[in-house]
C-alpha cells in the first residue's frame, strides 16, 4: 500500500515538473521573441538604437525658377543686366532710371522704342544703344556676352497669345535659345508680364480681362523657366498691380498701359531684393 502511494506521490512530482519545465521553456521562447522584435531603448534623441534609420527619399524635388526674396543685392547687380522688350521695357531710358540715365547702354530697343514678341523677334534689328545699333539681339548677345539678359514680352499681341499658347511660348523659348547659343554664360530673367489700368480701352476687351491675360501669360512664363537651365521668373509686375490684379493707379503714365518713374524704381528694387542666387534656386 505504501509504495502505490509513494509511486502516485512521485508521479504527481514528475507531472509538476515537467508542467513547470513547459511553462519555463515558454516563457523563455516570449522572452527571446519579445527581445528580437522589441527595439532597444531610445537614445538621447528618442530614436530605436537596434533599427536603422528610415530610408530617406534621395530623390529632390527640383528647385524653383521663380526668383525668390533674397537681401539687397545692390544698384552694381542692376548695372550688369542688359533689357530687351516691349516699350515698357524701353522707357526705362526715357525714365533715366538707370545708370548713365538717359544715355544708358543697357536697354537695347528699336526707334519706334517697342517690338512684339514673334517669329521675327530673333532677326530683327536694334536701334539704340549705339555699341549695338544694327545688330540682332543674337549678334549684340554673341558680342557683348551679357552678365544678365532681363526679357520682357507678353502685352504686345496678347490676345493672339492668349488664343494660342503655342504662339507665345514658342518664339519666346526661341529667343532664349538663340541668346543661350551665341552667349552661353549669360543668365536670363523672365520679367512677368506688366498690368495695365482697369479703366483701359485700347483693347477689344476692357482691362480687366487684359489682365487676367496677363495672370494666365505669366504662369506659362514660370513654365518657360522650370524648362531651361539658367533661367529664371521674376514676378516684378507684381508690385505694380492692385487688388484688382490691374495697374495701380499711381504707376500709370497717363494712358493705362505705359509706366510712371516711380514704376520703374520699384521694379528695379524688386529685381535687387530677388537675386540671383546660384546655390539655392536652379
């Protein structure tokens, strides 16, 4: 009788055992798991020190052509910057607000002092400044090798241009590609498109929709520029224009189109406050 009960007590002993041993093997197996998929303890900045950092995307985002604010870069940036367009872009020697006032050299224009961006704009010649008078602008450009090139087109022909893109965008990507051949090292600024006066009446449509032209021409300008190297969008015109997108009256010249001097000294100032920055813009 005592060895059956001593046989029943030593075979409850084992059964504890091996429960204990199963339970203890498990736990284990927990443990092992937890500390292979658990991460260590943060470090000072918070971060798994067993996990490897997030894979960064290294793909950037390509920078913007558009000519952000930067400091003042000064009236000796503007002295190296040649003007071509339209007679907006003319009248800055008529204004004198340049250096050599009006007999400076950096505005190259024609007699009548405007032109119209098209097929033709590549060929023809210049009339004014003297160093230049007879040359395309290809030729001026070939000869002179521009620090900058400031290009300004758009309100001349703009309904044409606003019923066909292609008609605008093409001479115009044209005309950068003939400075980029005969002066490589040149940059060129894109000056967004001028507004005029709301109460304008020079167009078969009033101003306002001239205007909102206008807003539509300058960002196929912005596009322009992301598509080629060394060249930039300024949006100059925009401290020209009111609430209404239109000309401020205080920078319109008399006919609702052509600009005051005091136009021309804040779009000079913008030009200086939004430099050319090589490091930081494309």
């Amino acid at each position: 009788m005592k060895t059956q009960q001593y046989y029943q007590i030593l075979s409850y002993l084992i059964i504890c055992i091996l429960v204990l041993a199963i339970v203890c093997v498990g736990s284990g197996i927990v443990l092992i798991i937890v500390k292979t998929t658990a991460p260590d303890h943060p470090d000072a900045e918070g971060h798994p020190t067993d996990t490897e950092p997030p894979v960064k995307d290294t793909v950037a985002e390509p920078p913007s052509a558009v000519m952000n604010e930067t400091s003042d870069f000064g009236m000796a940036y503007i002295d190296k910057m040649i003007f071509f367009g339209e007679s907006t872009t003319s009248h800055l020697s008529s204004r004198g607000v340049l250096t050599g006032g009006k007999d400076t050299e950096q505005v190259w224009s024609e007699s009548s002092g405007t032109r119209t961006l098209s097929s033709k704009i590549t060929s023809q010649t210049i009339s004014t400044p003297e160093k230049v008078k007879g040359l395309t602008v290809v030729e001026a450009c070939r000869q002179e090798q521009p620090d900058y090139m400031v290009l300004s087109f758009g309100l001349n022909g703009i309904q044409q241009f606003i019923s066909s893109k292609q008609s605008f965008t093409d001479p115009y990507q044209n005309l950068i590609s003939a400075i980029q051949k005969a002066s490589p090292n040149t940059r060129i600024i894109l000056q967004s498109v001028y507004p005029i006066s709301e109460t304008n009446n020079t167009f078969s449509v009033d101003g306002l929709t001239i205007d909102r032209y206008i807003l539509t021409l300058n960002t196929w300008l912005q596009e322009i520029a992301e598509a080629n190297e060394n060249v930039r969008y300024c949006d100059t015109a925009s401290v020209l224009r009111n609430e209404l997108n239109a000309l401020n009256p205080s920078y319109d010249a008399g006919d609702g189109v052509h600009l005051t001097k005091s136009a021309y000294e804040q779009i000079l100032m913008y030009l200086r406050t939004h430099g050319w920055l090589e490091s930081s813009q494309k």
